[in-house]
C-alpha cells in the first residue's frame, strides 16, 4: 500500500470504473436495504445527481444486538436488481468471511466495516476473493493501523482497495464521530491508495454532511459515500444522518463546484 511501491498512485477498478485519478467517484444510497420500493427509488435519485455506486447495507454491524440488523441475502439481491435498473454499481458490506461466495454473486465491491477493520481472517479471505474493497478506517484506528489492514488484502493479491475516512471517536461529543480530514493528506503521503470521505457516519447529523463533504474534496479525497433515503424520517437505522433525494442533488452541484477549483 506503500507510495514507494507506486509513486504515481494507484487507480482501483471496479467493473469498468476507476477509481482514483482525477475522477471523483459519487457512491450513495440508504443505509441499510428496507424494501424494493425503497433502494429503488434511492438507486434513481442518486443515479439522477451523478452518483456512479448504490450504497445500501445487507447484513448490518450493529452497536445493539437488538437493533434491525439488515435483510441479509435479500438485501443484496435487491440491491443488485435496484442496481441494474438504473445502471448502478453496487457497494455493500460483508461482516464474515463466509459471506463472501454469496456476496460476489451480487456485489462489485465489498465494503470492511469500521468494526472489522481489523478482521484479519475477514481481510485475507477478501484479499484471495480478488472483489474490489472499500475498506473502513476503524473507529479507534491510526493510520498506520488502517494501511496495515490493506496491506492484509493487498498481500493476498487483490489490488483493488479503496480506502474511507468515515471519522474517529474522539472525546467530542457534538458530532458522532469526528472526520479526520488530515487522514487525506497523510494518506496520499504515505500510501498510494485511493480515498474518499464518509460523512454521514462522521457527523451522524444530516445537517453537517455538506461542510464535511466539502472538507474532504477540498483536501483532496477521491470522492464520497453519502447515505441517501427516500425518506430519512423513517429510515430503520441512522435515520438522522440521511439526505433526502432532493438534499443530496443539492449537494453534489456544490461538490462539483469545489472539485473543480482544487
Ligand atoms: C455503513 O457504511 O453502513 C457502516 C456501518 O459504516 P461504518 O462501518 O463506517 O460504521
Ligand atoms: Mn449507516
């Protein structure tokens, strides 16, 4: 993962998409799949503003054992069908090794939790899989720690990581995790790996997403992934943190006008 490795960066693909370069990648969409209706009418509003990935979690890590924990299988296959339907890539998260098989049945890319950031087994099983991965900072992770973690898939073969800053737990309380937009530049400093932002789960409040999200294309993320919902109010997991369709259309014209003056 080191930049002495690949002076000039590395560019991830996935299906035909790059990502790294010059190109911002746009990734959006619920939090969690709910419904037909629901990741479809979230995968036409995000691939209407110029998103290029559908978000949407299958199997949910929750902090509570008792909290919604995702349509499993289901979810990816409708993600993939919401997907299709609209020209999508799908990005979504695997929380053990022995969903990988399934997984890549419906998914372009896999997404490491924060929560198993350090999964090693997890890691090396996705490294061998070869599907391209995003790859979660861990809440409580230093930089170091996170490119040992792509190295972990990288040393299996798989080149396609991607890295994401979705903030740290610090003793601020104000917002849900703090984003730590310095990670950007040390990244890119030491690393050749692509990164984007996460800014839902760093704020956790759906009224900051835009100052972080512009933060983090200032300094020079590769893109964003945005959690984007029908209707947030309503949503059965993070629903304070979600944009509306309109919200998010709204948004990516103002990360459009940054990206092109830095
Ligand atoms: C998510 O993106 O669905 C998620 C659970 O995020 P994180 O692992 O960053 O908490
Ligand atoms: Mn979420």
């Amino acid at each position: 993962a080191s930049r002495e490795m690949c002076p000039d960066g590395r560019v991830a693909e996935v299906g035909g998409q790059r990502i790294g370069g010059k190109q911002l990648v746009l990734m959006a969409g619920p939090c969690a799949v709910e419904s037909e209706e629901q990741i479809l009418e979230a995968a036409q509003g995000v691939k209407a503003a110029g998103a290029t990935f559908l978000r949407g979690g299958a199997y949910k890590p929750r902090t509570s054992p008792y909290a919604f924990q995702g349509m499993e299988d289901e979810g990816f296959k409708l993600l993939r069908k919401a997907a299709d339907a609209t020209g999508l890539k799908v990005v979504s998260e695997v929380i053990s090794h022995d969903q990988i098989d399934t997984a890549a049945k419906y998914c372009d890319m896999f997404q490491v939790g924060a929560r198993n950031m350090q999964n090693f087994r997890l890691l090396r099983e996705i490294g061998r899989s070869k599907v391209p991965v995003l790859l979660k900072r861990g809440i409580a992770s230093t930089i170091e720690e996170w490119l040992d973690a792509a190295e972990y898939i990288m040393s299996e073969g798989n080149y396609n990581v991607v890295l994401c800053e979705r903030g740290i737990r610090t003793f601020e309380t104000a917002t849900r995790n703090t984003l730590d937009v310095s990670a950007v530049p040390v990244v890119k400093e030491r690393s050749s790996l692509p990164i984007i932002i996460d800014p839902s789960h760093a704020a956790g409040k759906s009224r900051y997403i835009e100052s972080l999200s512009l933060a983090g294309i200032a300094a020079g993320a590769d893109g964003l992934i945005i959690e984007v919902h029908p209707e947030p109010k309503v949503a059965m997991s993070d629903a304070a943190q979600q944009l509306t369709i309109p919200e998010y259309q709204a948004l990516v014209k103002k990360v459009g006008a940054v990206a092109a003056a830095v």
